[in-house]
C-alpha cells in the first residue's frame, strides 16, 4: 500500500521500467517521459508512477488509503528519471500519479487517450518539494 507525503493536484507536466497494466480488447498506448525535480531540473531516479484503475480518481484512491487493488500499473523511474508505461488502452478513461520521496505527487486524473492521439505518448512531470 502507498503512502504519500502530501497531495498536490493538477496535471502533471513534466526509459524506465516497463510494466503492462491488463488490457480486455482495443488499441493500447505506451506513455513514457522522465520525472524531474521542479527546483534543480535533474532526474529522480527511483520515483513512483502509478496507473488507477479505470474510474478512480487519486482522491478516490486516497479515501481507500492507497490501496493496491486499484493499481492497475507500477514502476519505478530508472536512473535517468525516465520511465515507460505500455498497454494502457484507448478510449478508457485513466489516472497517472508520480511520487517520490521527499517530492508532493502529482496526478492527472480521468485522462483518455483517443483513437487519434500516438501510439507513444511523451509525458514530462516536474515534481515540487
């Protein structure tokens, strides 16, 4: 089960492992970026991305006190800050959380990649302290 820190909303902006969330039917995308610190610019090696179940939104998962049942996907950033994250299928709605020690997260929630959006979607995120 994870914890964080503190919550800090908003979309995030700002390769690692790979892990493939489950996947009935349907085009999937792979969204990949590199996590860095607000501050300095440089990487966080070792930070957490997160993939929600379709549906739930990161304060949903809060109210559940991070349970792990709604984690669909996980990784941790490489030594670069950079992570991939592939199978996630189009038209479903989706949310993304980062996470670091130290670091408040940063999430998007309800995100849909549609059937016009890349096959490889580039997500940078800058998390504050």
């Amino acid at each position: 089960t994870y914890s964080p820190r503190t919550t800090a909303g908003g979309s995030p902006g700002g390769g690692g492992g790979t892990t493939t969330p489950p996947v009935s039917s349907g085009d999937k995308i792979t969204v990949y970026g590199v996590v860095t610190d607000a501050d300095t610019g440089n990487p966080i090696s070792g930070a957490y991305v997160f993939v929600l179940s379709p549906g739930i939104t990161y304060e949903q998962w809060g109210n559940e006190n991070y349970a792990d049942k709604y984690i669909v996907a996980s990784l941790k950033t490489d030594g670069n800050g950079g992570y991939s994250i592939t199978g996630i299928p189009r038209n479903t709605l989706f949310t993304i959380v980062f996470a670091a020690d130290g670091y408040l997260d940063k999430f998007g929630d309800n995100l849909q990649a549609s059937s016009s959006d890349p096959e490889q979607f580039e997500l940078n995120v800058a998390l504050n302290k």
